[in-house]
C-alpha cells in the first residue's frame, strides 16, 4: 500500500488504472511511469493523450524529478503530475512548486514522517521567490 | 546596500521556523541523521572535526555596522570569541550546539542574514567584486544582478539538490578581483553597442580536477539573465553525474560532453525558460539597483592624507599596500588586513569586528565588505579621515599593511577544523607570515600571493596561488605540494607542480627558498614573483627548491 500525499494530507490511492514504464508505452498509453534519467525534451510528441505522468526519485538526495517536472509543465503537459518514492516531508514545498500536484510514499515512510509533518509545508505559495521574479 | 522587503524578512523568518522544526525533529528521531544532512547543509550546517559549524553568508561580501556588529555577537555567544572569515564571503562558526543554532538563525534574521544554502548540493552564495561601487574600473555596481541572482536562487524548488554546489559569481570590470573564472558560473557585465549584457563564463573550478571556466556566451541580453542561467542549472541538474562525487561538479559535465554539447542542450532549453519571464524579475531589478545607489560622497581636502604619509613612514607603509584608489576623488578604499603575522588567516575577534563596524559607520557611509581573500574592505573612506581610521585599527592589531604581499595568504581551516582535511594550513600560513617578518622583506618581494588548501578539495585556492601549497597525508605523514605560476585575475591560469612534496617543517624554508631566488631572477623591482615565473619558468625555481635541499643535505 502506498500513501497518496496532496496538499490536504493523507490519502489512498485513486488512480487505479494501470501505469506503464516510458519504455513499453503504446501510442495508446495515457498513464506513464518516467525514470529519473528521463530526457523530458524527447517526450514532445507523445504528451497528447497522456493523463498521468509518474516520476520516480530514487533517493531524497536526487533532484532530476524536480527539473523533470517543470520541463514537463513548461512543454505544456497539464495533466496529472505525481512525484514518487524517496520523496521526504520537506521536499514537498519544492515538488509543488516545480509542478507535481501530489507525491507517492511508502506506508514505512508515511509512519516515519507522519502527515502534520507534510501538512507542515502544505502553505507552499507562500514565500515563493519565484512567483515574484516571473509573470 | 539592498535591505529586506517584507516578503524577505519573512522568507527569512518562515525559513528559520521550519529549520526550528526540522532539529527538533531531528533530535525526536523522525528524521534520521540521512535525511536530517541535506536538511542542515541547506541551513549551513555542517558536522565537523570537533562540533557542528554554522556558515553564514555575506552575500556577495556586503556588510553594513549593524550586521558585523550582530557577528561579533554571535561569535562572543555561541563560539568561542572568534569568527571566521572564508574564501567564498562567508563567515564561520566553528562551535555551536545544535540546540543553539535555531536561536543563532533567529539572532542573523535581526539584521537580515541568514545561512540558507551556505552548503548542500545547491546554489551557493554569489559573490562579487569586494570593491564594487567604489572601483574606478567597473562599468557599473556588479552588487544589483548578484543580490537578483541571490533571491532567485534562493529556495529554488528545482535546485536545491543538484549533482553536487554550484557557484556563481558577478563582476562589472576589466580587472577580476573576484576569481570569475574559477566558478561554476561566472558573469561579467558588459556593454555592446551601447547595452549591457553579460558574458557568460562555465565551468570553472578548483578541487582536484582544476579549470578555466570557458566562454559559453558573449553576449547575453540583460533581460535573457535569469532564464538562461535555469536553462544551465536544469542541463546540468539533468546530466551532470551523481556516480561519483569527484565529476560531479558542472566543470566535469561540461569537460566529458563538450563546450558546444552544453551550449546546445542550453540553447534548446532556453526559449522554454524565457517565455515564462514576463518582465516583473526586471522591474525587481531596477528596485534593486535604486537601494544600491552611491552615498552621498562629501567634497573633503585630502590633504591630511599626504601630510599623514610624508609624517609617519608607518602610515605610509601600511597605506601603499592598503589603500587602493577609488573612483570619487578625494577618497579611498581601505582594506583591513585579517592577516596580523603569526595570526589565523582570516579570524576576526568580536571586538575586532566591532572596532570595523564603528569606524564603517564614522567614516565609511556604513559601508563594509568581506573579500575572497579573508580581509574587510571600508570601500568608502574620506582619504582625509584615512590617518584616523589607521589609528584606530592600531589598537587592536588590524593595521597590518600587507595587502597582496606574501604574508597576505589565503588559508582554508585544514586540519584544525576540517573533517575533510589532510593536513594542517593554519599553522603553515602562521610559519610562513612569521618567518617573513623575522626575515622583513616581504616589501622588497612586493606582490605575491600564496594560496593554501589543507586537502585537494583547495578551498583555500591553492591552484590559483603564484604559490600554490596543497597539503596532503602520505601514509600519515603531512606532505606538501607546492605549484607555482597560479593566477587568480582576469589571466587566471592554474599552477604548476614543482616536483616532490616537502615535510611540514621543510615547508616553511622550501617558499623561502623560492623567495630569494625570485629576488635573484627579477629584472627589476617592478617584475613580480609571477610575471618572473612567467618569463623563465619552472626550472630555476626547481633548482632552488631541490638542489639547494640537495646541498644541504649534501653539508651534513
Ligand atoms: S580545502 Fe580541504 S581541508 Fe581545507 S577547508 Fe576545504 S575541505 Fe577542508
């Protein structure tokens, strides 16, 4: 079981449809599963149809997700967006603002950094040097 | 001098809550020593030999009395009456509690400083050229772009866990006085055609793998700033390597895929990155430029200045090496030598900061600066209040003159703080400063500069030193490296090994050695220990260092 972490805390999973890894993806494939290594630049033409893009982060030390995320918004994708793996409650602030909408962790990690420690950074529009220096 | 906004002191303030929060976590045990690190190096602090130690950033070196006033403080309170000054405008702690440090944080939001980013694999603080504003030879005040550069990077949710630290730094003029070259990114301010731009320089760095940084653009539009320096930061967070912590850094990147490699993946990215830039980063900017603008420089008779140098051939002295011309006349640039001999490189005393911040406040328009070279910089003294401000510094031992002559040195902590170290460099800079007093001709040598790291990660800047000492452990034993021809200015080059490494109290005589023998060489007073290097090269300073040691073992 994995916890489904958003801006209101804790939830089950609810996306129950299959995911599937870039590398098998059809043309028909609207739910993705991208590694870390993933080169977003050479998703261009295969954005269209998708409705859910997973990114993995292997480790909390890794930030390649976050960059991933924003290239991902920046070419345009608005679907769903969702960070998952060694993702830590502090990292939230940072996975939101580069674009996720929510992160997936494991119910071992969920116990370690229980949910007022994520809702502790629930408030991540707020002092956003960002939002400020771009319109 | 820019101060904080409301969204900054707030920032600043929320920042410290959370951090409060993380330690507390941290000492419950809901974070685990793992994942409390990137946590704390966020914060700027790190674990060291002996304790925790708190680095705070200057940015881009810029002080005001109220702020270095607030360091004495802190360095009275939570250390151990000392501060320590480095070679990246921070200064360090070298022994707070862990439980303290919230309480330090808070204590740094009074007076709008704070230790964000000061470590961690993220961008570091952005220095600048220590006499921006007061230089004859700039083109305008670097200051504006870095403290822009500085809240854009600050709590960049994309960057702040990069491959490993990256490193930018501004400047405005001809003259590098601020090592561009030597970082991740560099940025000099120029003008074509009448508009200002910036060129933009990668993939400098020290470590043990040294380089130039190379030209990626000439000319950036002044407005493409902040988008552009994504575009990089995003390349290099994509391909930069995490296998291995030595070719981490983006001097590695750039070196295994190629300068046109990057600068195409870069250019790629770029118009993604621009077009979410709407112009409110500019308006920040010009705001910004206004809280930079000049004080209102007098119109005072320097004349007491040169009645001063032609009465006491101490003043003199000390102001030859200390006194740098600024662009207002009648006033100065006084540089305040760290460097008593015999002292730590870099150390400041609260009372010593103290005494920098009153005489920035009397007679300096509150104006202070820490340089990459461990000294305080008054960049705006009224040349005829200089006699006073030299009077002053007396009293508690900062009126050193030996700004860039060979006592001069850059030192990292090395061994007697550093978990990372090697060997010891305090005590080495120490040996070397005293000798060249006993010996007193570090004047007649004029200028030099020696550069020590206590390990090869050079945060003391060994590469680019005329004289390089890099200290290492063989099998035990402290062993010292010596490079020559190292240069830290706008011709920066990386120096040279001399040969074998000297034991540490072979280290002292072996610089010596080189010393006399540049006395030898030179063609004249106005050749430097460099541009002597330069012209004859490695073998005469090789026969000195070796064969002299030859001989003498040869007379026992
Ligand atoms: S050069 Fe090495 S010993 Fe010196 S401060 Fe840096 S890491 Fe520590």
């Amino acid at each position: 079981m994995t916890v489904i972490v958003s801006d209101t805390g804790f939830a089950p999973e609810d996306f129950n449809a299959p995911i599937t890894p870039l590398a098998e993806a059809e043309s028909a494939t609207t739910a993705l599963d991208l590694a870390v290594d993933t080169n977003p630049a050479e998703l261009g033409d295969r954005l269209g149809g998708v409705t859910m893009i997973r990114v993995d982060f292997p480790s909390s030390a890794d930030g390649r997700g976050f960059s991933i995320a924003r290239q991902l918004r920046l070419m345009g994708y608005g679907g769903r967006l969702r960070a998952r793996g060694h993702v830590i409650a502090d990292q939230y602030a940072m996975a939101r603002r580069s674009g996720f909408d929510e992160v997936e962790i494991s119910e071992a990690l969920a116990k370690r950094q229980p949910e007022e420690q994520w809702i502790f950074r629930a408030n991540w529009q707020a002092h956003d040097y960002q939002a400020r220096l771009r319109g | 001098m820019y101060y904080y906004n409301d969204f900054d002191a707030s920032f600043v303030a929320e920042r410290n809550r959370q951090f409060r929060a993380q330690v507390e976590r941290r000492i419950d045990g809901s974070l685990t020593e793992d994942e409390f690190k990137p946590l704390r190096l966020m914060n700027g602090l790190y674990l060291q030999l002996h304790a925790y130690m708190l680095r705070v950033a200057i940015p881009y070196g810029s002080l005001d009395p109220a702020k270095l006033r607030q360091l004495a403080y802190l360095a009275e309170r939570f250390d151990k009456g000392y501060g320590h000054f480095t070679t990246r405008t921070n200064i360090q702690y070298n022994w707070p509690q862990l439980r303290d440090v919230p309480e330090m944080l808070d204590a740094l939001a009074e007076v709008e400083m704070h230790a964000i980013q000061t470590s961690g694999n993220t961008i570091r603080n952005v220095t600048s050229d220590h006499f921006a504003g007061a230089a004859a030879d700039e083109i305008e005040d670097p200051r504006p772009v870095a403290e822009l550069i500085r809240q854009w990077s600050t709590d960049h949710p994309e960057f702040q866990f990069l491959p490993r630290k990256f490193k930018i730094a501004v400047i405005a003029s001809d003259t590098d006085r601020a090592v561009m070259k030597s970082h991740d990114v560099g940025l000099r301010i120029v003008e074509r055609d009448g508009v200002r731009g910036f060129e933009v320089w990668i993939g400098g760095g020290m470590g043990r793998t040294p380089m130039v940084a190379k030209r990626l653009r000439d000319f950036l539009p002044r407005a493409d700033l902040l988008p552009y320096l994504e575009a990089i930061l995003a390349t290099y967070n994509r391909i930069g390597r995490r296998d291995n912590k030595y070719k981490a850094r983006i001097k590695i990147t750039v070196h295994e895929n190629g300068l046109d490699e990057i600068r195409a993946q870069v250019e790629d990215e770029f118009p993604r990155r621009r077009a979410v830039f709407g112009g409110e980063d500019q308006a920040l900017l010009a705001e910004i430029t206004a809280a930079f603008a000049a004080p209102a420089f007098k119109n005072t008779d320097p004349a007491p200045y040169f009645a001063a140098r032609d009465a006491d051939p101490v003043f003199r002295a000390w102001s030859d090496t200390n006194v740098t011309a600024h662009r207002t006349p009648g006033y100065g640039i006084v540089t305040i030598s760290l460097k008593a001999h015999g002292a730590t490189p870099g150390d400041a005393s609260g009372d010593q900061m103290r005494l920098v911040a009153d005489l920035g406040e009397t007679y300096g328009h509150g104006d202070i600066r820490a340089t990459h070279a461990q000294n305080l910089v008054l960049p705006h003294v009224p040349l005829a209040d200089i006699p006073a401000v030299h009077a002053a510094l007396k009293t508690l031992g900062l009126a050193t003159g030996n700004i860039g002559l060979a006592s001069d040195i850059i030192a990292c902590p090395g061994m007697d703080y550093c978990a990372l170290a090697t060997a010891r460099s305090i005590p080495v800079a120490q040996g070397i400063a005293t000798r060249l007093e006993e010996l007193k001709i570090e004047h007649e040598v004029g200028h030099l500069q020696i550069k020590i790291s206590g390990c090869i990660n050079a945060c003391g800047h060994h590469h680019v030193g005329h004289i390089g000492i890099l200290g290492l452990d063989r099998a035990g034993v402290e062993n010292y490296q010596i490079t020559l021809g190292g240069d830290a200015s706008e011709t920066t080059a990386i120096g040279s090994r001399t040969g074998p490494g000297f034991a540490y109290d072979e280290i002292v005589p072996a610089v010596e050695r080189l010393i006399f023998a540049y006395l030898d060489l030179r063609e004249g007073e106005e050749e430097t220990f460099l541009e002597v290097y330069n012209r004859v090269g490695m073998a005469p300073f090789k026969s000195a260092l070796y064969d002299a040691e030859a001989r003498a073992y040869a007379a026992e």
